[in-house]
C-alpha cells in the first residue's frame, strides 16, 4: 500500500482502531502462544500446526502494518464537515433507478470502509464517483459493465 491519504469517517476510524488494538493485545497473544504449543510437539519441520501458527503470525503482522500505514495517512471527516446541499464523503443517499422505479440508500465512504453489503459503497466506486458533488434533484450516468444506469438523487443526509 502506497502513502496515500485515507478518507475515513469516524465510524471507519474508530473500527480501524479498534481491528489495530485487538490485533495488536488480543491476536499477536493467541499465535504466540499457539506457536509455544506447536513448538512443544517436537520436530517443527513437519509441523503442521507449527506452519499454520507461523502463517498466521506473518498474517497478523502484515495486517498491523497496513493499519498502522492507513491511519497515519488518514485524513478523517468529521461529522460537522458533511454538508447535506452537495454529496460527499460521509453523506447517507437516497437514489432512484430511473429506469426500474427502484430506489437505494447508499452512506459514501472512503475505499478503506467500503461494504457494499452493508450499502456503503467507495467515493471511488462507479456510483460513488458518478454522484460526489452533485446535489438532490440531479441525475447521473453510471457507467457499470453493462452498460450506463441513470439515478436520480432524491434525498441527501448526514
């Protein structure tokens, strides 16, 4: 991962957060000590217990470096920040396909918090990018591999 900034709420940064302390005093205790047992059966050559512990070592730690990269680069969207006239990031939205009639709620998220089955979707997703800056009322192309959806947003919160 490059040092590139980081868009997190404070529901992502707070998550985030959380991932770190719990990899870092909860996780890091359990594979050591699964590696302490593993180690007591012997020859670790042929330890597959051994070898799942150490990857799972390599795993966590590959993890805490990435945490701790993204929320040095962080750059975190305050609640008082999300203006409900113009989509950005942090803003619930509720958009109308406008060829089928139905309509989705999506909150925009930056990339590192985005859960689509949740209905938060990237600032650098399709949607995401198709509707940021725009306002209610307006209506947007979507480009998606099959083909241009148009949205209408019908209402903008925080």
């Amino acid at each position: 991962m490059s040092d590139k900034e980081v868009i997190l709420t404070q529901d992502g940064l707070k998550k985030l957060e959380d991932e770190l302390e719990n990899l870092k005093s909860v996780k890091r205790r359990e594979v050591a000590e699964r590696i302490k047992v593993a180690i007591g059966y012997g020859d670790i050559s042929e330890n597959s217990e051994y070898e799942d512990a150490k990857n799972e070592q390599a795993f966590i730690e590959g993890r805490i470096i990435t945490l701790e990269k993204m929320l040095r680069n962080a750059r975190i969207i305050n609640n008082d920040d999300i203006n409900t006239d113009i989509i950005g990031v942090g803003n619930t939205v509720l958009v109308e396909d406008l060829e089928f009639g139905d309509t989705m709620e999506y909150t925009i998220v930056g990339s590192a918090e985005s859960d689509p089955l949740n209905n938060k979707i990237s600032n650098e997703s399709p949607v995401g990018k198709a509707i940021i800056g725009k306002q209610k009322g307006s209506v947007v192309d979507v480009n998606v591999p099959a083909g241009v959806i148009q949205y209408k947003i019908v209402d903008i919160k925080k």
